[in-house]
C-alpha cells in the first residue's frame, strides 16, 4: 500500500528551524524518500514497542544514508553520538536517536539514552533511569492510553479521560507530568480525539511544562513534518544536550496545528494494528 507523502510544515520560521522529535518510520521507505526526510528539518527517528520490527530506529536509518552516500553526494556525519548532520546539495538537517516506551497504560519518548529503555517501567524508575544517563522524557500524548500492551482504549473519550483521573493511575500520570521536561499537547494522530490534545495543553500548563508539537507519523502514513516546534540551530548542529535543554526550556516557537486526514489515519491504522500482532515479540 503506497500513500503520497502529505504536505509539510513549513522548514523555516524565520531562522528557526521545524523540529518533529515524535516520528516512526516504515522499513520499507525507499531511501529517496529517507534522504529527503533528513534533509528538510531536525527529525526524530523514534523506535516503538509494539511495532519494532516495522519500523526504522536510527542506527539502521543512519546505516541506510551511508550506503546511498557511497555512490552519491550525500554527505553524513555525526554530531555526536544521538544526532546525524545530513547535506544534499543545499539542503541539510538532522536526524535524532529517540524512543517510545509504555509505562503502565501511559506512552513516553525518551531521548539522549545511552542504552535503549527496556518497556514497561514505573513512571519513577523510567524518569530516573533516563536522567542517569543524561536524557529526558517527553509526555506523549498523555490522555491517548493502553488496556493492556496494544489496541489503546482513548477512543473513549471523556470517560476515558475520567476513568485515568483517580486512583494509582492519576498518580502515575502526575508523576510522569511531574517529571518530563516536555508534554505533547499536540499530536497529529488524534485527529479523531482533538480534545485530548486540549487536555494535554491544560496539563502541561498545570505543571508548567514546555508544549510540543509532533506528528507522530507511524509506517506508511507518510505524514513526518506535518507539525512539530520551531528552534534555533548551532552553526555546528544541535547536540542531543541542547536538544533537551531546548525542549526543556521552552525555547522554541510552536508549529501548524494540523492533523493526519481521517481516511490516511484509519487506513493505516488498521494495517499497522493487524503488524503489531503479527510482529509481537
């Protein structure tokens, strides 16, 4: 099933440059298409829990632009162990290590880890095992949760949104809202539950925490860069450290508020729904 890539946010705002951190991308993408995604914004490359063997994870990414660099112009570096440099002709951008794990029924993308998190973790043990080795949790899309590992129940709404304000649950939450140094308050997935992203701002406003924008594009959607933040780059590359303490810090201007079109997300939904039990490791 092939689907034209949807139109992205624009690559610039001014001098700040369109950051996406929240992205899992298909192995199957030809690397045109890989090339082109690298070279436009500073985009995450997020590994996922359930459809690990589905998706790309940034070494076998960065491992693919140095095969095509071989026989091309592309031009690949690192900026440090988490962060590539790309450059083809006059387009350049960066790719960025991130990962999704579950904790409890939540979902969290953790960056600037030195070894990948294992699933499954208390909301305390994943925020202090990232911080030990010097990354950062983002709160996903916090009100969009699990029943058990796979399908998510938010499609239930308010209720749902009732149902996770009390109890052990709620304190899980807080904690995880407690200690992230970012909340998505607008993922591009909820096109069905656009009010969970009101949620998720209200959230991050109670605990003062930055709001990001991220797409969130799963394999074949091709919707990377639909949204994201806008922020500033180094002349020598964005470093995973000043990734988080941008993040951190708030400093970045928000992006569009788009949203992936209602038939591209329920097309593909259930063709990555039915991988995930056929991959299930």
């Amino acid at each position: 099933m092939f689907l034209p890539p949807l139109s992205k946010a624009p690559a610039l705002e001014g001098t700040r440059r369109l950051m996406d951190i929240h992205n899992h991308i298909s192995v199957s993408t030809r690397i045109e298409r890989l090339v082109d995604l690298a070279t436009y914004g500073i985009l995450g490359v997020t590994e996922h829990p359930v459809l690990k063997k589905t998706v790309l994870d940034f070494d076998s990414f960065y491992a693919r632009l140095i095969k095509q660099a071989r026989n091309s112009d592309l031009e690949v570096s690192l900026v440090d162990t988490d962060v590539a440099r790309v450059v083809n002709g006059d387009k350049e951008g960066y790719i960025v290590r991130t990962q999704e794990v579950f904790s409890g029924v939540f979902h969290a993308v953790v960056i600037g880890y030195e070894e990948s998190i294992e699933n499954g973790k208390p909301p305390q043990e994943l925020l202090e095992l990232a911080e030990s080795q010097g990354g950062g949790v983002i709160l996903a899309h916090p009100y969009l949760v699990n029943t058990k590992e796979w399908p998510h129940n938010g499609f239930l709404g308010e209720l749902n949104r009732k149902r996770y304000s009390k109890g052990n649950t709620a304190e899980n939450l807080g904690t995880l809202a407690a200690g992230a140094i970012a909340i998505e308050g607008h993922n591009a997935q909820l096109i069905s539950l656009q009010i969970f992203n009101q949620y998720a701002r209200a959230m991050a406003r109670e605990y003062q925490k930055p709001i990001i924008s991220v797409s969130d594009s799963h394999p074949m959607q091709n919707a990377e860069f639909l949204t994201g933040v806008y922020t500033d780059v180094p002349d020598n590359g964005p470093t995973m450290d000043y990734i988080i303490s941008t993040l951190k810090h708030g400093k970045f201007s928000p992006g569009p508020s788009n949203y992936i079109p209602w038939s591209r997300f329920w097309a593909t939904t259930l063709i990555n729904l039915g991988n995930s039990f056929v991959h299930k490791s």
